[in-house]
C-alpha cells in the first residue's frame, strides 16, 4: 500500500500513459499501446477535406437526381423507344460507381508517381486521341467521331487529354524552371503539344473540348510563373486561331451569329434551337421553380436535356434557387480545389501544386462555359457539366482527377503534421 501523498510507481506511469494519450489525441498522432488501432483510423479519417469530399458527392447526386427526371420520358421519342425510362438513370449510376472505384484506386497512388509518368500519359492520350479517328475503332455520334467502345461504357479520350495535360504542362513548368524568361525555349514546346491535341480534337470535331484544353496549358503556364507579356501574347495568338477557325468554318460562323440573336426566324429551328429552349426553360422556372419532374422542355423540346442543358432543366424545375445552389457549389469547389495546389506549392510541392490548379481550372472553366451556354451568355459547345450531366467518361475522368486533388492535399498534411508527404 502507497504512503498517504506519495504516487505508486505503476499508478505514475499509467498517468503519464494517459497523459500521452490525451496529448496524441489533441494532435493527430498515433496514440500507444493499446489504442493505436483506434488512433490510427482517426487518424486516416482527419487526413483529407470532408467538406470538399462532401460537396463532390452532393454534386453527384443531384446530378443523379436531375439526370433521370430529365431523361425519364426519352423512351416516347421513337429514337429510344427500346429503352426503358429507368435506362438513363442505371447507365450514370453505374458511370459513378465505375468513377469511385477508379478514384480510390488513383487516391493510393502518390504524386510523385504522376510526376515522373506524366510524358507517358500524355502520349497515351496523343494515342487514343489518334485512335479514336480511325473508323472502325471511333464511334460516331451527331456527325462526332468521339468515342471509343468499350462494351460498359464509350470512353472519350477528349477527357483523358484534358488531365494528361495538366499532369504535361505541371511537369513542364518545373524542368523549365531556370528558362521561364525566355520565351522561345519556355514557351514554345508546350505550345506544339497543345497544338498537336488540338488538331486532333478539331478533326473529331470538338471544339469546345479543345477551348479547355488550352485554357487549363494557358492557366498552368501562367500560374508556373511565365511572364506576364509572353502569357498576353500567348493569350492573343490562341484567341487569333480560334477567329481564324470561326471565319473559315461556316458550321461554326452560323452558331455564333445564331448566339448572337437566337430569336432570328432564321436560327430558331435552326441552329439556334436548342439555346431558345434552354432560355425558354429557365424562364419558366422563376424562382422556385415549377417543381422536380414538372419541366415541359424536356419532354422532347430541349435536345439533348440530359447531357449538355442539364443546367436548363435544373431552371425550369427547381428555379432560380436550383441554378444557384448549382453555382455555389462548384465556385466553392473551384475555390478550395486552387487553395489545396496553393497550399501544396509553399512546401515546394511545384508539381502537384501546378496539377491541381490545371484540374480546378478544367472544373471550373468547363462548369462556367457549360453554364454561360445554358444561360445565352456563351455560344453552343457540346461540353457537360461536371459532376453532374450524363457521360460515363467524363464523371468517371472527373472522379479521377478530383481523387488526384485529394491525395494532394492528404500528402500536404502529412508533410504539416511533420511528416513524409
């Protein structure tokens, strides 16, 4: 038995144990003995952004959601009357199941592995880009030779690019780290590789796919620290290219003059056709909307509903308040998406940081033409919203690259935490 006032030695090192304990708990770190397995999985699950995990599911559920209420009454057009009105709806649910499983998959894979691989996906993706024009292989679709059949799903390689050369350009920018300045040699090889991608989206064609693309090299180049004067004239020979490519294309001239006044007579059967019915819908909407399932234009007025405007039948059936929830979200997203490569690159992490900035940049430009086309404010391109719109390819491209994002910011707070990235 202790004296009265004096500690047992085994009842002070239980103290101290406790002590340990309380202290690892507070910090993050694996708790001792008995309790680390515990320890362990709290630890895992403080590790990465639930709030930014929690928002990419909700977008992708109310994509789910608003992809069957607008595909539900396809089957009464004749062109899917063999399908059946839940047709849809299992098609992009087994595209996101398919996404999350390949995105767990790239989430164990660390970044530096990317860094050192990210020639070799860019040329698989130069591969499949080529493939894809070969008939025989490419499927077409709307005049679009974009896709390749892969039995569960038609795989685009347009959104592979998209990540292939974020992973290129992040890569790009940190070996011609000591050349930034000189324009020739820091600019013009990346400049012939978005080149090249782009000719062989605009043979498919897929001009919006290609405006990403370019936008997402432009954005990692200039966030890479490329001078400021070479990333305008940058800027302004890409705009030049695509004036040329609109004054010598007459499919796309009459698509921005059709944008231009799209309740011409001329161009509202036209080409103008689907953008009037998109206005149509969200004016419809008002506010509140008329109710979930309750849209008019997507019962064979709005091509496409399900894809492409998805954002139109979100206007007509939830309203103002929809469209806004829609806009808040991926502008968080977007947000905290360039924050995790910020945050990266200040512990001198300059390629994930850069590869994550590149795929906030796709995430947002993409989310923002899409939404610009559905509100009149952009001209018609045949780009889905992310997260959200029907595309096997390109939610499971999109998982993909947001699991990137969270391995990134995994590897950042373990490096805070003082440990290996």
């Amino acid at each position: 038995m202790a004296r009265a006032g004096v500690l047992h030695p085994l009842s002070l090192q239980a103290l101290k144990e406790r002590v340990w304990a309380l202290r690892d708990r507070a910090f993050g770190l694996p708790v001792r003995d008995g309790q680390q397995i515990g320890a362990a999985r709290a630890t895992r699950l403080a590790d990465f952004d639930h709030a930014f995990v929690l928002v990419v599911l909700a977008l992708l559920v109310f994509g789910l959601v608003m992809v069957y209420s607008a595909s539900v009454a396809l089957p009464d057009n004749p062109k899917f009357a063999r399908y059946a009105p839940t047709f849809f709806l299992t098609r992009h649910l087994l595209s996101i199941a398919i996404g999350l499983v390949c995105a767990l998959a790239v989430a164990q894979i660390p970044a530096r592995g990317w860094e050192r691989h990210a020639n070799k996906v860019l040329l698989l993706a130069l591969v499949l880009l080529v493939l894809v024009l070969i008939p025989g292989i490419g499927k077409v679709v709307n005049f679009s030779r974009r896709w390749i059949p892969l039995g569960i799903m038609n795989f685009q390689p347009a959104e592979f690019a998209k990540l292939a050369i974020a992973m290129y350009a992040a890569g790009y920018m940190v070996r011609k780290m000591d050349v930034k300045e000189n324009f020739f040699r820091a600019v013009w090889p990346m400049a012939v590789a978005v080149a090249f991608i782009g000719l062989l989206l605009l043979r498919q064609p897929d001009m919006g796919a290609f405006i990403v693309i370019a936008a997402i090299a432009m954005g990692i180049l200039f966030l890479g620290g490329v001078n400021a004067r070479m990333f305008f004239l940058i800027a302004t020979v890409v705009v030049a290219t695509f004036a040329l490519i609109i004054a010598f294309d007459d499919l796309r001239r009459e698509r921005i003059l059709a944008y231009l006044d799209p309740w011409d007579p001329k161009y509202v059967q036209g080409k103008a056709y689907q953008l009037v019915h998109s206005l149509i819908a969200i004016g419809r909407g008002e506010l509140f909307g008329q109710g979930l399932g309750a849209s008019v234009e997507k019962l064979h007025y709005l091509p496409e509903a399900h894809t492409d405007f998805l954002l139109a039948v979100i206007g007509e059936e939830l309203g103002f308040v929809g469209v806004a929830t829609v806009i808040v979200l991926f502008f968080w997203l977007t947000r905290r998406i360039f924050v995790i490569g910020r945050q990266a690159i200040a512990l001198d992490r300059v390629f994930a940081g850069l590869m994550v900035q590149g795929i906030g940049i796709w995430i947002g430009a993409q989310a923002f033409i899409n939404m610009g086309v559905n509100l009149g404010v952009l001209p018609t391109k045949g780009l889905t919203l992310p997260l959200m719109s029907y595309g096997g390819s390109a939610i499971l491209m999109n998982l993909v690259a947001l699991a990137l994002v969270v391995r990134v910011d995994r590897e950042t707070r373990a490096l805070m935490r003082g440990g290996k990235g």
